[in-house]
C-alpha cells in the first residue's frame, strides 16, 4: 500500500475537512443554499461515496454527480445497435465487461450472447485484435467506447490493423469526449455550479488547458483531481478558496499524474485516427454539437459502421428511454439516484433498467453499493 496510505492519512484528512468547513462558512454556504460542485467523473462519485466524503465535508456543500461515466452517457440507440452488430451471422463481438450489461430495447449484450450471437469480453482491444488474427474467416467487432482516456487504445489498435492489413478487424467507435458535455451543462441555466472537480483519467490525456474556457468564458473554478480521499478533500478545498477569493481558474491537484498538456503520443493517435462527429447523442443530454469521435474515412475498412451500413453512418436514431426511468435527470444533476421511482423499485444491480445502475462508475450504482439499498428498503 506504499504511495496510496499518504493518501488515506487521516489526521491529514481531518485537517482538511476543518479547512473546508472553514472556507464553506467564510462563503456562507449553508444546507440550503450550498455551494454546488461537480465532480465530472464517474470515478470521483464512486469514490466520494466509498469514503463517505459527502457526509465528512460541511453540510453546505452539495456534490452534483457528473456525466464522466461513458457506459451511463450511452444512448439506448447505441446499446440496440450494439446488438443488431451481434447477432450478425460470423460476427464476434468484443466489449469491455461494463457494456455487458447495458439494457437497450432488445436486451443487453449480455441477453443477446443467451440468445447465441458470440460477444465476449475483452480487458483490452489488442485482445480483439488477436481475436481477429486467430478467427479469419470471421469478423471480430470491437466496441470502442469511453472518453479520452481509452480513446488513445483503440486508436493505436486501429493503427496496428492497418498496419497489418487485418481484413476482419473493425471498431465500433462510440469514443465521446469531455470539453462539450461540460459546455452544454454551463449553457443549461437550472444547472448553477459554483465550481468542478475535473477528471483525472481523462486529463493524463488532454492534459488542463481544455478546461480553459471554463475559467474564462464561465468565471467557474475547475481543479483536476485524484482519486484517493485526501486528493478530493484537497481539490474541494481549492474550488472553494478560489470562490471565496473571487477567483476562477484551472488548477491542477493531480499533477503528480496529469502533465499540463497531456499525453503528445495519445494525442497524435486520437487524432491520426478519429474526427469530430458533427454531434453525438448522450443519454440525459441529447446531442450534443462536436462531443463524439469517428474514425476517419482513411481508416474506413476498419470502421464498423461503414462495413455494417449501422449507427450514424446509417444516420441519427433516437430511442425512448423506459417509462418511469430518470437516468436523464440524475446524469444531468437535476435529482439525485434515490429520487428516481425505479430506484429499488424494478432497478437494482440485479435487474438494472438503466446503465447508472449496471456501471462501476455510475452514480446510482455508487448509491447502491454504498447505502443506497438500505435507502430503497426503508
Ligand atoms: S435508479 Fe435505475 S432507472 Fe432510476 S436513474 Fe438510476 S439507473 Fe436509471
């Protein structure tokens, strides 16, 4: 446990959650007006949950939970297309474990592999790519998903099937990416945030300078963090400081892992690879303008929407999401996952109706797994 234990130190952590307390009375932040902050990324909920942050800081100090979980932000749409590609006849289809699980209208992968179709999960998309070598008389799909950070992997995958000239190779790129969903939520006036705490996985990528227009165009604090406890108590105390000392700017709490301006060769390959989608559709968000990646039309004999003639290559589908379901407002911040009907009513990690619940980064899965349940059954 070398280099996390300073991390967890709790005298440290003690000391900070009295200067948080400190800060939140000079801003006279108070239960019912609060001092209202995201944190972006799915990782940060499940761990402000896991330590019990939110009941250790101030009362007045509200966590508004983020749209940074890329299975949460995946439009039912994306999920049927996943399954049509499936149950093609020869098809092999890869997915990170998470994505098993997400319900669409025709069931989950999970229930389309009951069905017979061949989807298998995979730690990595090299792992598909060897899938591919080992089976050429079949084609093997990969579901690319996920923010900046595993954008970089399939990208140098994709690179490495060309390469190669690997035939039945293709991704499914559902890649997104953090600047616009952020924008869209600063545009949205019900929204008041005071102030984020930035993704950390992301930015070892895009390093801090794309959260600039944050600072600049919002007058909103951003501080990029980490994942342990006392990196979050550290990062809410310098969102708070700078609020109460009138200041907006990017700050990053996280420089032992994150360079200021990311990772050069991640970055060369996302953008050797992928381009701006005109749009792209989140869950809770709708489209939003420039937010998802596709692969390049150089690269086209390993995009599976150009071989299979499916997802927006095939054009834009929108799909309902199930009756009763919030996910669209608690992705958004509007309520919290308790507040939905269907939390433990008809939604649970047994039988999720909505990807919050199925992810390891969701917020309703965070709720569950960290009291949420008990919440349900009282
Ligand atoms: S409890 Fe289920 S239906 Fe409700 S918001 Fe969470 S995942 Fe969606």
């Amino acid at each position: 446990m070398r280099y996390v234990e300073e991390f967890r130190d709790p005298k440290a952590a003690r000391a900070l959650i009295a200067r948080i307390a400190e800060a939140t009375d000079a801003i006279g932040a108070t239960r019912e007006e609060p001092v209202r902050i995201m944190e972006i990324c799915g990782g940060h909920t499940h761990a402000i949950f896991r330590y019990g942050l939110d009941k250790l800081v101030h009362e007045g100090i509200e966590f508004i939970h983020g749209p940074g979980c890329p299975v949460c932000v995946l439009p039912m749409a994306r999920v049927d297309e996943c399954v049509e590609i499936a149950e093609k006849p020869g098809v092999i289809f890869t997915t990170f474990g998470d994505a098993m699980r997400v319900p669409g209208t025709k069931g989950s992968l999970m229930q389309a592999k009951a069905r017979g179709a061949d989807v298998r999960m995979v730690y990595s998309p090299l792992d598909a790519l060897e899938l591919s070598r080992r089976n050429p008389d079949r084609e093997v799909v990969f579901f690319g998903l996920g923010f900046e950070t595993t954008t970089p992997s399939t990208a140098l995958t994709l690179l490495q099937a060309a390469r190669e000239q690997i035939p039945n190779f293709s991704i499914f790129c559902n890649h997104i990416t953090v600047p616009p969903p952020l924008k869209a939520l600063l545009d949205d006036p019900w929204m008041m945030l005071d102030g984020f705490v930035g993704p950390g996985h992301v930015s070892m990528v895009i390093g801090v300078h794309p959260y600039d227009f944050i600072a600049r165009d919002y007058g909103k604090p951003i501080v990029v963090a980490g994942f342990e406890p006392l990196d979050l108590l550290q990062s809410v105390l310098m969102v708070l400081e700078q609020i109460r000392e009138g200041r907006a700017e990017v700050k990053n709490q996280y420089a032992r892992v994150v360079p200021e301006h990311g990772n050069p060769v991640s970055l060369a390959a996302i953008e050797e690879v992928y381009e701006p989608r005109p749009s792209f559709e989140w869950r809770g968000l709708g489209e939003i303008d420039a937010s998802g990646l596709r692969i390049r039309p150089a690269f086209a004999a390993w995009d599976a929407e150009e071989k299979f003639g499916i997802g927006y290559a095939a054009g834009p589908r929108h799909v309902e999401e199930p009756e009763g379901c919030a996910c669209g407002q608690v992705m958004t911040g509007r309520i919290k996952p308790t507040a939905c009907p269907r939390f433990g009513n008809g939604c649970s990690p047994e039988t999720p109706l909505g990807a919050l619940m199925v992810s390891s980064e969701g917020a309703c899965a965070a709720y569950w797994q960290y009291g949420g349940a008990r919440v349900a059954a009282e």
